[in-house]
C-alpha cells in the first residue's frame, strides 16, 4: 500500500484495500473487520487530504467543482464537470450512438467512458449497462456460495468483488459520488492490460463455475 501510494495511484490502493477488507470478511464472518476497515480508511482518506497535496487537489475538485476558479485552473475540475454536462446533455434517452458530442471531454475513451456512453445512451442506456454489471458480478458471488472448497469460495468473491468495486470507484468518480481516481470501467476503456485482466476473471470465474458443478454431479451420482 505505502508503495501504491508513493506512486500516486489511490485509485489502485482503494481497490486493494477494499478488497483485502472483503476477503476477510469472506474468510472470518465478522463484521468488526469491515468496521475497523472503514474506520481506517477514513482516518487514511483525511490524513491524506492534508497531508498530501494531490489528494487535497482531487478532493477539492470533488466538493467544489463548478467553482470558476477550480473549474479553469490547471489539474482542476475542468475534466468532471465535462462529463456531469455530458451526462446531463444525454438525458433520459441520450442523443443516439454517434449523436454526441464525448470528445469535449478529456480522455472520453478511457477515464469518462461512462460519461461518453451516458450522453449517448442516456439514462436508460447506463442503467442497462450497470444491470449487466449487477448481474455478473451477482453470478460470480453465486459461483463463490456453491462452491465446495474453501479456496474456490475466497477465490471467486475475491474476482467477482474486484469488478464491483472497479465499477464503483470509476463510476462514482465520474457523477461525482466520490472523488476521481484514476481506474478503468471493466470491459468498456480504452485500456490493454486492464482489458486483458478483466477477462482473465472471467475465464477463472468460468472453469471455478464448471468445477463446481462437476463437484455437484459426482455427489448426486
């Protein structure tokens, strides 16, 4: 974690650590560790507010994003309030694939996918994607429950939680739940290795999917 930090990808430590906080979970059945997880998390996210200065950046661009004078300066808000905008340009019905206009947006393609396909798509078009999203990741968690070894049971609430929690930092970010970090929306960014990574939970998810259910044959045979 100090390492991730040094390297200023808290977007990449809040997926680790939320992680770790769930596979403890998964693995003890006690509450109290989430918790004191989020306990710590809070006092790391304010320490570092103060502490450091890029985290103080992104979270005033968070809570003051259509100030002028953030919103033009330099690493300020510009970015998100473009994508809010998107979003709302799109409204309910969006303006038609192609119809819009992401490309106002700073890295539309990658960071604000989810901007530029809320324009387009509008309401009803994100929320079917956020659908499909709930129910991978409800499917994987299924995997998990019927599994029959404990590893196998870690194991796919691990990778079926990392997609949830991807989704959730990328797009809380984006409609400013949250503040921004810097990850990619699974399968939709512009973005090789994540690409590549996201499929690779698929492919365990399935083979955990299928040894589970071979598993389940042999017992009723």
């Amino acid at each position: 974690m100090a390492v991730i930090v040094l390297q200023r990808d808290l977007g990449t430590g809040l997926l680790y650590f939320g992680l770790f906080l769930v596979m403890l979970y998964a693995a003890t059945g006690r509450g109290s560790w989430v918790g004191l997880g989020i306990a710590l998390f809070v006092t790391g996210a304010v320490a570092a507010n103060f502490v450091l200065g890029y985290v103080n950046d992104r979270f005033a661009n968070w809570y003051d994003a259509f100030d002028p004078d953030r919103y033009n300066d330099i690493g300020g808000s510009f970015q998100l309030v473009q994508g809010i905008f998107g979003l709302a340009h799109g409204g309910v019905l969006g303006t038609g694939l192609g119809n819009g206009m992401p490309y106002i947006t700073p890295v539309s393609q990658s960071d604000y996918i989810v901007a530029s396909l809320g324009e387009e798509l509008g309401l009803t078009g994100l929320f079917a994607i956020l659908c499909l999203y709930l129910i991978l990741t409800t499917r994987g968690l299924r995997i998990g429950y019927v599994a029959t070894d404990e590893f196998s049971k870690l194991l796919a609430t691990g990778l079926s939680f990392v997609i949830a929690l991807q989704c959730f930092i990328v797009i809380g970010g984006v409609t400013r739940v949250i503040p921004l970090t810097g990850l990619t929306t699974p399968f939709l960014a512009a973005g090789g290795s994540s690409l590549v990574a996201n499929w690779i939970i698929i492919a365990l998810l399935l083979r955990l999917s299928d040894a589970a259910r071979s598993r389940a044959r042999l017992v009723v045979t």
